[in-house]
C-alpha cells in the first residue's frame, strides 16, 4: 500500500511540477518586446473607444482571420484598459488552460500514465508557447479545438440515448462554431471527424443518431458563413507563395525543428512509427481520427492552394 500511494504521490506531484513549467514558459518574459506587425493590427481594431461595427470594419480591412478574436480582445479593452499587453495575458492564460484541455482529451483515450509524456508535449511545446506570448488568435483557436473534441467523443459515447440534442452534443455544436468563427482552418477538425464518422459507421454499419442534428447544423451554418467570410475579408496572404517542390521533401518539419536535419530525422520516424504501428492506428479508432488530423492538416490546405491560392 505504501509503495502504491508513494508511486501515486509521485505522479501527482510531477504532475503539477510539468504544468507548473508550462505556466512559467508562457507567461516568462511576457512584456519584454513590443508589439510586432500582427499584434498591432489587433490592437488596432481591438480600440475600446470605437464602436464594435467600427472595430468590425477595422477587422476586415487589415486581418485576413474573423472578428472573433478581436472582439474578445476589444471586449477585455474595456474591461482592463488598452494596454497593449492585455492580449498577450489572454493568449497566455488561454494557452494554459489549454494544457488541461488537452491532458483531459487525451485521458478520454486512455487511462493509463502515459499522459504524462501528453503533459510534457504540451506544456513545453515550442509554438504553443510562443503564440501564447503573442495578441494573435492562434492560442484561442487551439483551445477551442480542444474543447471541441472533448464534446465531439461525449456525444459519440451517448450512441443510445433518445433526446434529440443532448447536452454534450448541443456543447460540441457551439465551440465547433466558435472555432471556426476564430479561424477558417478550424475547418480541418470538422471534415476529420465526418471522416472518422464515415470510417465508423463503415465498420458498425451504424451511425450515432445524436450527432445527425449538429452536424446538419454545422452544415448549414458553414454554407451560409463562407460566403460571407470570404466576400468581407481578404483570407489570402499575399506575402505566402505557392509551396516549392523543397516542401514536399520535409513539410515545414526544418521549421518545426529549427533545421533541415532535424527536420528529416523527425519526419522520417513519424513516417516509420505511422507504419510500424500501423494496424494500431487502423484498429484503434480514436488514434485512427488523429491520425486524420495529421494527414488532413496538410492535403487539405495543399489542395486548395493549388486550386485557388496558397494557404499554408
């Protein structure tokens, strides 16, 4: 008994020494540089002393993202003042809860310790932390993923139950909106889990009642939304060129790992674990979709590039 509540004790307490490091690294040195490019065009649009229609038409003048995020920012204005690093403890505070987020989705797949290496990944990931140091809304985005998928596998738990909504289900359906309203590429989670939907009822030959409604929503609400985004707001950079055949030998794993070599060691054993461990994947459903997430995060902002405009 000793040595069981020694080996829980132990895990508890690195357990709040990983996420005690995660806060540290996001709020550390917070205010030490000003403002760069992008963070002034949010505290640009984010001015608590115009009208929200103003900071609105602001907002699609000079970012290429929804309001979503500058409104939050321009609402906190009001509140705090307009300080300009009133948005960088946003996406601080944001990027922290986010490190929970994540931790309580992972432990919706698995039960077992190895959420601790889960905490380590996200408490002392490089870009986590620094977009949680800037006023943009890519830490916001990344939250409301998380929460969004924590309420996408709850509803899919309640495969029997006969409300047609269910608390989860109506949860899953909000944040999914909110994410996309925070940036199109939250696009990417919603056709990944109509993927992983698809996948499912292939090999159940059965389809969650409870989803049909939210989904027939989000639907219809990414029909009409669109349009509308694209027609008031500029969504292309023009400073992004199209991918040079370079890309395809290393998909920004130099940029993810600080060097061409880096780069392709890291590359290569993910593509050897993805096939080494391959009927894992296939067999286990929930690791399966985030496989999905992997592969679609790529094909589907390179096939719209060469369709349209380059995204990535």
């Amino acid at each position: 008994m000793n040595k069981i509540f020694l080996s829980k004790q132990f895990v508890n307490i690195l357990m709040l020494f990983l996420l005690l490091i995660g806060v540290i690294l996001r709020f550390y040195n917070l205010e030490f540089e000003n403002l760069w490019f992008d963070e002034m065009a949010s505290f640009y649009v984010s001015d608590p002393k115009i009208s929200f229609l103003e900071s609105y038409y602001r907002n699609n003048s000079v970012e290429g993202t929804p309001f979503l995020f500058n409104f939050f920012l321009k609402t906190l204005h009001q509140i705090f003042g307009y300080s300009p690093n009133v948005g960088r403890y946003f996406s601080s505070t944001v990027s922290v809860i986010s490190i929970l987020t994540v931790l309580y989705l992972y432990k919706t797949f698995r039960k077992d310790k190895s959420y601790l290496f889960i905490l380590f990944l996200v408490s002392f990931n490089i870009f986590l932390i620094k977009f949680s140091q800037e006023a943009r809304v890519y830490s916001l985005m990344f939250f409301l993923c998380s929460i969004t998928l924590i309420f996408f596998f709850k509803s899919l738990n309640e495969f029997n139950s006969k409300k047609k909504f269910t608390l989860n289900s109506l949860l899953y359906t909000f944040f999914q909106i909110l994410s996309i309203l925070s940036h199109p590429f939250s696009l990417i989670i919603f056709f990944s889990l109509i993927f992983y939907l698809f996948v499912l009822y292939k090999s159940k030959k059965k389809i969650n009642t409870n989803l049909i409604k939210p989904f027939s929503i989000l639907i219809l609400f990414i029909i009409f939304y669109l349009p509308f985004y694209i027609m008031n707001t500029e969504p292309y950079p023009g400073w992004i060129s199209q991918p040079d055949l370079k890309f395809y030998t290393n998909f920004f794993f130099s940029k993810f790992f600080g060097s061409r070599l880096l780069g392709l060691i890291h590359l290569c054993v993910l593509i050897f674990l993805i096939f080494r461990y391959r009927l894992i994947l296939i067999n286990t459903k929930k690791f399966f979709f985030l496989f999905v997430i992997i592969l679609l995060t790529y094909f589907l902002p390179i096939v719209f590039s060469l369709i349209f405009k380059n995204i990535l």
